[in-house]
C-alpha cells in the first residue's frame, strides 16, 4: 500500500523532527541532558497519588472507572475556579472546561478559530507544540520579536492594521526564553486586545514555579479590568495544567474562557475524546482539594527549582566564554542561551554529543528563518551534580566553538 498517496493534505507539514531524533541518543545514562522540557520525576507525589487512588477506587470505585461529562467534573472546576479568582476577580464553573493536560486545549481552539489563510499573531520565538498543531490549519503567523521583558508590545498595533484571528502567548516564563512579560507591557497588551476585539490564547504551565521577583498579574485578569469587569468573559482564553505543579502523567489540565468559547470547545471535545479520564480528574481533584497539601508541595518544587536555576546560572558565569548571552529567567523550567551569529546550535549539539551532554537548538522555536544561534537549557531535571558537570563539559564545548 502506497500510504503517503492516501495521508490527507494536512499531514504533508508534518515530519518528526531531526533534533528530536538526534536528541534519541540522550536515553543513555551517562549523557546529562538539558534538553526535555520535563519536571523533576523525584519530586512528584507518587505515595499521596497512590493514596488518593487508593481512597476513590475504594469509594466510588464504579462510578470513576464511568464515562464523565465533556465539561470535566463540577468539584475540579469548581477547584480550579476559586485558583484563579483574585481580590474581585472571579470566574463562575460555567467558564472553566477541563482538558487533556492544556496540548489538547491549544489544539482544540486552533480547531475552532483557524481557516486557512487565518493571519495569528504569536511570540517569536514560541512553543513548539502550538506550531505543531496549528500548522495543519494553515494560518499565516505574524511573529512579534521579543526581549528580556517579553514581547515588543509596541509593535502590535502596526501588525494588527492587518485585520488578525487570534493571538497566542505564553506570557509568563515563557517556554523556550523563561523570560516574562513586564506589568506594564501586560497592560498595554490587555488595552490593545480589548480596542481590537482580539481574541488572545494566555497559554500558563508555568505561572505558579516563581523563584524571584515579583508576582505580575495574569493577562486574563488584567484585560477584565480594561473592560472594568470582575469575570473571565472578554477576550482572553486562559491555558492552565496540573502537569507542572503535580504531575504531567495524569494528563490535566483547564481552559478559562467566556462562556461561547467553552460551549464551541466542548463540541469539538465531544468529537476529539468524549471527555478528559474521569480516574484521573477525580484522582488530581483528591488530591488538589487539599489546597494546604499542594500550597506546600508547590513551594517545595520552587525550592529546588530556584537552587537548580541558581546552580545553572552561576556555573554559567563561571565556565561560558564571554561571547556567549543568555536570559536570566526568574521562573519556569527553561532559559535560552544565544551563541555569536556565526554559530550553528545544532552543528553544536553534535559537538555536545560527542561530550556526553545534550540541549535543545532553538531553530525550531522560531518562526521564519531566525534562531539558528540558540538554544534551550532545562534546569528543573537534572540534580545539582549533573548541572554542575553537564555545565563545564557545555563550556568546553562552546569555548572551542567560539575559538573557531
Ligand atoms: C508552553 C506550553 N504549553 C503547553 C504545554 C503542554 O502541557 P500539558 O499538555 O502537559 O498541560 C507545554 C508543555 O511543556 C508548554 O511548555
């Protein structure tokens, strides 16, 4: 059978991408890879997991292993809610729908907006999981560049002179930079949405793991303010997941947005996998009603993660050659490293190799032709001695490189 001829015409943007194949190579042990974008698998909660599993197969053992509604289960959402509120910030149940970890919401809303030829705005350079999914819909993207303070806001209202669909950012440690987007940049962005009836997709698997500086508050909450509104039925659609601050495995996670946006979501859910797995959203729910429980298990992961980013940003100082930048984020799971313009991250990542340490080149983050001389560092899974180590043997690496 001739396969190739029958795949449908959006397949043909997708192939698997060559880093990821080269980055096969960091299964051995002895490679130290900051490549993954995974959280610390020593820090999840397995025995309190295990416990509440336990508890609720114990109990309601018939009734969880059931199909559940499209919508997720009412206590979570209604969890998630109270999360979210903030001074008279609130968001009613009705607005929150529960999804398969937050990949399947942006998947979903890329199903409900995008035509072909649709113009969306995003962050250059950006997630890398969005791009796969949205690319099947052909949108044309519009790349705002970015800075350590996140997006150039200031650019946007030249771009949207074009009239855009929806806009997607990951305004708070951004995956692949860790940088943010500085308060006042958030309230020109809210100002701008609501002048512009611009839908905006907050993407936030990262907004909770803060470990310096100080609290910025979301998009979602600062466009209600704009519309001088205490609820979530503007413009933002808000992504947010337990797979950060729990566990990524049970695959949870929410989108918050107005009301039509949910009722179209819950359609498409309908079609895509019925409903989220109603074990695991009651399994997340014992757990997170907890709040006291996840407060503190919340704040121990920032513990060890603000050591290990402090660990990696120190042992850069010390042993990167002083051609090389990076950010200096103060939150999230990555930083992002720029090489001299004449470098070629993924020539160095096969350098890298050869010493035993991985990471992300940053080609594939970006949009357009650009990024060729970065690359993306993990710092939340790799305990203290390998940081160290993986850092001095990177250094090396890079100094030979930037020495030609
Ligand atoms: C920016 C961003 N969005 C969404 C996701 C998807 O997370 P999940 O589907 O586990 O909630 C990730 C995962 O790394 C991410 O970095």
């Amino acid at each position: 059978m001739n396969w190739d001829s029958l795949f449908a015409e959006r397949t043909k943007q997708m192939k698997r991408s060559t880093v990821r194949e080269i980055l096969k190579l960091t299964a051995k042990p002895e490679v130290i890879s900051f490549a993954g974008g995974l959280p610390a698998p020593e820090l999840f909660p397995v025995d309190r997991i295990r416990e509440a599993t336990d508890v609720v197969l114990a109990e309601r053992g018939r009734e969880v292993l059931q199909y559940s509604t499209s919508e997720g289960m009412p206590e979570l959402r209604g969890l998630i809610a109270k999360r979210l509120a903030h001074g008279n910030f609130q968001i009613h149940p009705d607005n929150i729908l529960i999804t398969s970890g937050s990949q399947q919401a942006i998947d979903m809303l890329a199903r409900i907006f995008l035509n072909e030829g649709d113009r969306v705005v995003v962050e250059n350079p950006t997630y890398v999981g969005m791009m796969s999914s949205w690319k099947s819909y052909y949108p044309r993207f519009s790349a705002v560049p970015t800075d350590n303070d996140g997006m150039l806001v200031d650019e946007l209202p030249t771009l949207l002179a074009e009239p855009h669909k929806v806009m997607y950012a990951i305004p708070t440690f951004q995956n692949p930079q860790g940088t943010t987007l500085v308060q006042s940049r958030r309230a020109q962005l809210a100002r701008i949405l609501v002048e512009h009836g611009l839908p905006f997709i907050e993407d936030d698997p990262y907004g909770e793991l803060r470990y310096s500086g100080d609290k910025v508050p979301s998009v979602l909450q600062m466009e209600a303010e704009v519309r001088g509104a205490t609820n979530a039925d503007g413009n933002v659609i808000y992504c947010g997941t337990f797979s950060k601050i729990l566990t990524p495995g049970l695959r949870i996670g929410w989108v918050a947005a107005a009301f039509p946006v949910i009722d179209k979501l819950v359609q498409v859910k309908q079609g895509a996998d019925l409903h989220t797995s109603t074990l695991n959203q009651v399994i997340t729910y014992e757990v997170a009603r907890d709040e006291a429980f996840l407060d503190a298990h919340i704040a121990h992961l920032r513990e060890v993660y603000r050591q290990r980013r402090d660990l990696m940003l120190q042992t850069m100082d010390e042993y990167f050659p002083a051609e090389v930048t990076w950010t200096r984020p103060e939150g999230g799971l990555f930083l992002m490293v720029t090489l001299p313009a004449h470098l070629d991250a993924t020539d160095l990542l096969k350098q890298a190799l050869t010493h035993d340490v991985a990471f992300v080149p940053g080609e594939g983050f970006y949009i357009g032709d650009a990024g060729k001389n970065t690359f993306r560092l993990n710092f939340s899974n790799s305990r203290e001695e390998r940081i160290v180590e993986g850092i001095k043997r990177l250094g090396g690496v890079l100094k030979a490189a930037v020495r030609g």
